[in-house]
C-alpha cells in the first residue's frame, strides 16, 4: 500500500538541503573521524574505506572502529562491516538489513 504524501513528508530528515546522500569516503587518519561524524548527524549514509588507514596502523583502525561504534550508539543510527575493507554507517532514521 503506499503511503500519502504527507506521510512521506514527516519522513524527510532534518539536514540543510533535505536530502540523504550515500557517500564513499576512505579513512586514512583518526583527524578524519570528525568529517565521518558530521556527515552522518546530517542524515547522510557513509560507506567507509579503512583499507588506507589499516595499511598503516592496526591499532589506530580499531581505535577508529570503536569510536565510530560508540558515536552511531549514542546517535542512534547503525553501523555494519560491508566485508574485510568497508564499514556502512547510517543516521538513526535508516537501519541495516542483516538477513535472517
């Protein structure tokens, strides 16, 4: 069935253009931790390579990793592992489908 407009409306996310954009973007370095976080509080969904990053410390990929974990918690979104280079992070207002 599909839903009225309206319906569709009260949906949108609360973003400065009032779309959602789906974003690839590598991590090299922990500074850039900070442009992944404000990207998906603006309701954005990130696809994000730690390949760049994990080639030079494995330590600072975790430490990346568990940051970005605690912050989609605390925010209310989702994260996931899309295979062994790349992680998904949505806003609160999408969640990942992981099968049955």
């Amino acid at each position: 069935m599909l839903r009225a407009a309206s319906s569709l409306e009260e949906r949108k996310p609360d973003t400065k253009t009032g779309q959602i954009y789906v974003k690839a973007i590598p991590l090299r370095n922990l500074s850039e931790l900070d442009k992944i976080k404000a990207e998906v509080s603006e309701g954005n969904i990130l696809i994000v390579r730690i390949t760049p990053i994990a080639k030079r410390s494995v330590e600072e990929t975790k430490e990346a990793v568990n940051e970005l974990k605690a912050f989609t918690a605390m925010l209310g979104g989702d994260i996931a592992r899309l295979g062994t280079e790349r992680i998904v992070i949505t806003p609160p207002s999408i969640r990942i489908w992981r099968g049955e």
